[in-house]
C-alpha cells in the first residue's frame, strides 16, 4: 500500500471531531453537570452550552444527553 494511503490509517473516533471546548462541556456533562452549572464553570450562558450539546450529539452520532453520557463514560473520557 503507498505510503499515506487513507487504506492504512485506522478510522477515528467519533469524539476526534468535537472541539476542545466541545469536549470539555461533554466531560462535564458526563460527572453530572447540569447546562447552568457548566456554564457557569465555562463563564457562557446556557444556551451556548446546549448549542454545544447539540453539535457533541451530531459528531458523536446520538440524539440525547443520556446516550452522550454513555459514549463519554464507555470511551473513558471523563
């Protein structure tokens, strides 16, 4: 196979796309948080942490918080 071929490289993981912030409302939202206290952890309002939350379901392939927090905890991310 040429060398940096797509064939060779093993497929990301659904969470790889989520941006850092993205990521860090997930973890939160893993342990618990509800959306007004990550905002207040993150210094945003509530309604950007569920624009967040809505951009995790679509990368992460989910419809629910209850099925983000289960790909967070069953991939180790907290």
């Amino acid at each position: 196979m040429a060398r940096g071929s797509t064939a060779s490289r093993a497929p990301r993981a659904p969470h790889a796309a989520l941006t850092p912030r993205e990521f860090e409302v997930l973890r939160l939202v893993a342990k618990g948080w509800t959306n007004a206290q990550v905002a207040e952890a993150l210094t945003v309002t509530p309604r950007t942490v569920n624009a967040h939350l809505t951009a995790i379901y679509g990368k992460l392939g989910v419809t629910s918080r209850a099925g983000a927090i289960r790909y967070a905890l069953e991939q180790q991310l907290g």
